[in-house]
C-alpha cells in the first residue's frame, strides 16, 4: 500500500521512525541547486537530459533501505514521480511506501511558480542545498 503525506506529517514520521529512508527521487541538477530534505538519499528516479528510467532504481533503493517492511519516504518536486517510483517499489514487495504530497516545490501557482502554496520548503520545513 502507499500512503499519501504531507510534507509536515512525513518531516514528523522521520522524527519518530529512525528505520525510515527518505529518498529523493529527483535529478541530481534539482537534489543539488534545488536543495534537499537534510539526510534525504539521492536515487534519481528518471535523469537528465534524456530522461530516460534509472533502470537500477529498485536496486539502488533496495540498497539504501534493505528492510523491505520499514518505512521509504518518496520525494520529487511536485509528488507526480514519487507516486510512480512508488508503485515500482511496490511491486518490488516494498511495504510501507510514503509518497511526499506536493513534493518539495509544491505546485504550480497561477503564475505557474512552484514554491508559493505548497512543498517541503514551503512548509519551513529543514533544508539544505550541495
């Protein structure tokens, strides 16, 4: 199953739960200028410029977090390819999958600008740039 939260309520279950894995699945251009989560394991679910599957994304992954029953946190810069990492990872026989709602930029505002109504950064939530 994959569970939907919100930037704050997933920030609070990686307080909680030190077995969870928060992975990034953004580019390594936006996980690095962009800025990430503190902690957050870069694992590019689909990389620039040809955007083309990161076809070892479940090993990768599998790598970072062995325990298949223990909490993943997914996070992109709007939710969309957290969501489809998820359901690879899914059906790779992980259990309990977080996707990151609104990611880390949040959605576009009606000046099509991400970052002014919802995302991690939005939400003041830790954060740091590489």
């Amino acid at each position: 199953m994959i569970e939907n939260l919100d930037p704050k309520q997933s920030w609070n279950l990686l307080q909680q739960n030190p077995e969870a894995t928060l992975v990034d699945v953004r580019t390594k251009m936006e996980h690095t200028f962009v800025g990430h989560p503190p902690g957050a394991i870069l694992i590019p679910w689909k990389e620039a410029p040809d955007w083309q599957l990161n076809l070892n994304f479940v090993a990768e992954v599998s790598k970072a977090a062995p325990n298949k029953s223990a909490p993943v946190l997914l996070l992109c810069r709007s939710g969309q390819r957290s969501l489809d990492a998820a359901k690879v990872l899914e059906e790779a026989g992980f259990q309990h999958l977080i996707n990151i709602v609104d990611g880390f930029e949040g959605p576009l505002d009606e000046n099509k600008h991400r970052g002014n109504i919802g995302g991690w950064r939005f939400h003041g939530l830790p954060w740091e740039q590489s």
